[in-house]
C-alpha cells in the first residue's frame, strides 16, 4: 500500500511537469502576441480573417438565408460554418491573437488528459508505467494540427476513451458529457465522421464476433453522430436546399479520382501534409512499423 501511494505521487508530480511543459511551448502566443510565429497558409490569411469578418459582422447567429457583406459582394452566412463552434467564439469574445493562443492550450490540454486517461485506463493500465503514459500523452498533444481543426484529431483519445468505458458497459454521465461537448469544439466533416465510421465498424464486430448487440455503445454513436449533425445544421442545410454552387467545384486540384485519392492518402501518411508538417518520417513512423511487427509476432 504505501508502494503505490509513493508511486501515485510521484506519477502527479510528473503530470504537473508535462502539463507545466505544455503551457511552457504555448507561452510564446501569449508574451509576443502578435509578433508570435503562426502559420500563414490557410490560417493567418483565411480562417482567422474569417472570424474576425463573422464576428464583425453582426450575423453570428444569422438566418440560414442571411448573407455577410463583407467579402466578394456577399457571402451566405453557411459558407462561414457553425455558431454552435466554440473557435468562432472565441474570436468573437477576445482580440485574434488571443483567441488563437485560448485555442492551441485548450486543444492542446485536452489532448495530453484525453490521451492520458485512455492509456491508463485501457491501454497502459500498470500503476509502475506512469512515465510511459504520461510521455506518450505529452508527445501527442504536442503534435503539430491545423489550428482550426480544433479537437478534431487531438480529441480522438478522449472520445475513443468515453466510447471504450461504453461498449465495456463501465460507464457514468461523464462519458456521455464528454460525447455531447466533443462536437462544439471539433469537426465533423475534418476528423470526427471516420472516426464516427471506425467506432461503428468496431460495434459490429461486436455483433458479429461476440453475438453482443450492446445497445449502450450503439446509442452512444448515433448520439454523438446526432449531436454533430444539431451543431453543422448550417452545413446540412447547404447540401440539402442550398442553390449556391460550392466553390470546391473550380478547383481542378480538388477533383480526386478513386485511385488519386488513395495515392494521395498513402503520401501523407509517409510524409505528412503540408498543413501539419511532423517530419515524423524517419522516426515516429519506423518505430510505429516496429511495434507493429513486435505486436504480430508475439500472437504468432
């Protein structure tokens, strides 16, 4: 007993520093502010703009029909997404670069605790690999993201926790919060609808391999599958009655054959994107492929 008091101690103490060096690499946004080092491509020169305009621009909570003035003679209110996020928020309540900086530690905190509890609830469970839990957390939430994904990939683990707490019937109302609050800070459309799709595929493994319908855990999808789709009203409006012509319909760029798309998937994953460089090439993915093979082996 007094072993694993000593190490639930010093595992908090250890959690005080990463979070401590989480809040160190994110201090930069807040002492320079807007001499700060951001991302310019699809960041600085749109999605901030973007809030600053909607935020502006009094249509904030818009009728679906209502249009923003103030780019290109008029834009529809849906072309600049929810009021349901909490990103467009954000920029509504505070200076952009403030709201830029909120932004990266909340994603960022809510990484490293997500990824926290589902290593130590269901992956590293031993009270002795409270460093290894911890380290694994801290590398994800510094993973380099689209700032304007939000928890759309760095909230992953925290879904994937409340959802395998579920489908083990282990559960309580924070699993179900956590469910309910994921959508107003993420993306559907950006991460969460495969994510959405695998967690499905996973319960009908369950039907299928386990004869075990778990009602629960299939209840827990379609409700935050239902949430998602309350918050991207706008988004299910447009692709429903919306006469506008979607811009993505001139980019010859965008227009991926089956077979192109694919191709394109695999050189990411390689060698990352653009929006997210991790140069994780040469390091993280040959250790990924490693502990892949160990893990085959060892059920052979």
């Amino acid at each position: 007993m007094f072993i694993l008091e000593r190490l639930k101690k010093k595992e908090t103490i250890y959690l005080f520093i990463a979070l401590f060096l989480l809040l160190l690499y994110v201090s930069p946004l807040y002492i320079l502010k807007e001499d700060a080092h951001i991302r310019v491509h699809d960041n600085l020169d749109s999605n901030i703009a973007w809030y600053k305009v909607l935020a502006e621009s009094g249509e904030i909570n818009g009728e679906v029909d209502a249009t923003v003035p103030q780019i290109i003679n008029g834009l529809p209110r849906d072309a600049y997404g929810t009021e349901w996020s909490g990103i467009v928020w954000l920029h509504a309540l505070f200076p952009s670069m403030t709201a830029y900086a909120l932004s990266q530690t909340i994603t960022r905190v809510v990484a490293f605790f997500g990824m926290y509890l589902l290593l130590r609830k269901h992956f590293i469970c031993d009270e002795k690999a409270y460093l290894i839990r911890i380290g694994v957390s801290l590398a994800f939430a510094l993973t380099p993201f689209w700032p304007s994904g939000m928890l759309s990939t760095l909230g992953y683990p925290l879904a994937l926790w409340a959802f395998l707490n579920i489908r083990k019937r282990d559960f309580s109302w924070k699993e179900w919060i956590t469910l309910a609050l994921l959508p107003l800070y993420s993306s559907f459309v950006l991460g969460f609808f495969f994510f959405l799709v695998a967690v499905a595929c996973l319960w009908l493994y369950d039907v299928i391999v386990k004869r075990d319908w778990n009602l629960p855990f299939l209840g827990s999808i379609a409700f935050m599958t239902g949430i998602f789709l309350m918050v991207e009203y706008r988004l299910v409006y447009s692709m429903i009655n919306s006469q506008e012509t979607m811009h993505r319909v001139e980019f010859v760029s965008s227009r991926h054959e089956f077979w192109h798309s694919i191709r394109l998937s695999l050189k990411n994953f390689v060698l990352g994107h653009n929006h997210v460089m991790t140069v994780h090439t040469f390091i993280i993915l040959p250790i990924l492929l490693l502990v892949f093979a160990i893990v085959l082996w060892r059920r052979n």
